[in-house]
C-alpha cells in the first residue's frame, strides 16, 4: 500500500521536478481584479488609448508587427 503524502509533500515532489527541468519560482504582483473600482479603472485607460490612436500611430503598430519574429508563435 502506497504511503498516504501530505499535500505539503506533493507540492514539494512538484517544486523538486521542476528546479532539475531548469525552472524556478518567480512571484508577481498584480492588479487585484475585485477592487473596488478596478472595472473603470479599465474603462478609463481603455478609453484614452482608443482616443490617442490616431493613423499615424495605428501605422507605428502595423510596421512593429510586420518586423517582428513571431516564428513558432501560436494564437
């Protein structure tokens, strides 16, 4: 019969496996999408991007993807 593991001792065999494929932790901080006045927030940035475009911008954007290499990417 198979040892019963702690939850603790599964998520280290899992960190373990990880580190010796050449990965590691990295903790980031992010915006806390259920605060209050997250959505407008959203709305507001959204709203000034869609009134700075303008088509000199829109071709800055289009002549950036074209140089990009996005050999192997998928959507």
């Amino acid at each position: 019969m198979a040892a019963i593991k702690t939850g603790a001792a599964r998520v280290q065999r899992r960190r373990d496996k990880l580190r010796a494929a050449g990965l590691r932790p990295l903790q980031i901080w992010v915006p806390d999408t259920r605060a209050i006045g997250f959505a407008e927030e959203c709305v507001r940035q959204a709203r000034l991007i869609r009134q700075s475009e303008n088509a000199e911008s829109l071709a800055e954007d289009e002549a950036w993807a074209e140089e990009s290499d996005i050999t192997g990417w998928t959507a």
